[in-house]
C-alpha cells in the first residue's frame, strides 16, 4: 500500500529558513531507517511557494488561470513529501509517527494520505 507523508509549510519554510543541523540529521537518519527498512520509494522537498505558481480552471471547457506564488496562508501549503510502500494503514502511520518535526520550530505538520493504485 502507497502512503505519502505530506510535510505542511511553515512561515519558516516559506520564508526559505533552511532546518538546522540538528535536524538536518535527524531527517536524515529517519529517511536511511525507511530506506534500510525498504518501504521509501521517493522523498522531496519543496522551494517556497514564492517560486511556484497555481492553475486554476474557473470554468468547465475555459481558460485556465496563472497565478504566481507566493500564497498566503502557509499552513495550507505543502513543503515536501515522503511517499512510502508498506503493508498496512497502521504500519503508515508507526511511519509518519517516528518522524522528526520537520519544521524543527514546533510548526511541523504531517498529513499522511493513500496513494491511489490503478
């Protein structure tokens, strides 16, 4: 089963605070346990939105809509992602518990979701 482990945006991540060392190792040693484990499949992390941009699609069949970051609201945005293969929707969240705050500034949020297979 496909799980990704949705890291939340900060005011730090959007602003481009980078994590400190400690965390930058603690991250680390969390992503070689779900390696060495074999449940990672991919693990990234986002520029801030002020990099990005939204499409938006107003109307059925209309023109899409451009609107370049940054977006307000950083709670609502997402600053990574890892998504992990396991058995079970209770080995997912022994997963996304054992991680660190990926924020490192008590802002960290995961929101762990399935992944559709087809």
């Amino acid at each position: 089963m496909l799980f990704m482990l949705i890291v939340k945006a900060s005011t730090n991540s959007e602003t481009g605070n980078r994590p400190n060392p400690e965390l930058n190792e603690a991250m680390s040693n969390y992503n070689e346990e779900l390696v060495a484990a074999g449940v990672r499949v991919m693990a990234k992390g986002l520029h801030p939105s002020s990099n990005g941009m939204r499409i938006s699609f107003p109307e059925p069949g209309g023109e899409r809509v451009v609107t370049e970051g940054p977006f307000a609201e950083p709670d609502t945005l997402v600053a990574g992602f890892i998504l992990i293969d396991v058995e079970s929707k209770e080995e997912a969240v022994k997963w996304a518990m054992r991680m660190p705050d990926p924020q490192g500034y008590g802002e960290g949020q995961i929101e762990l979701r399935q992944v559709f297979e087809f």
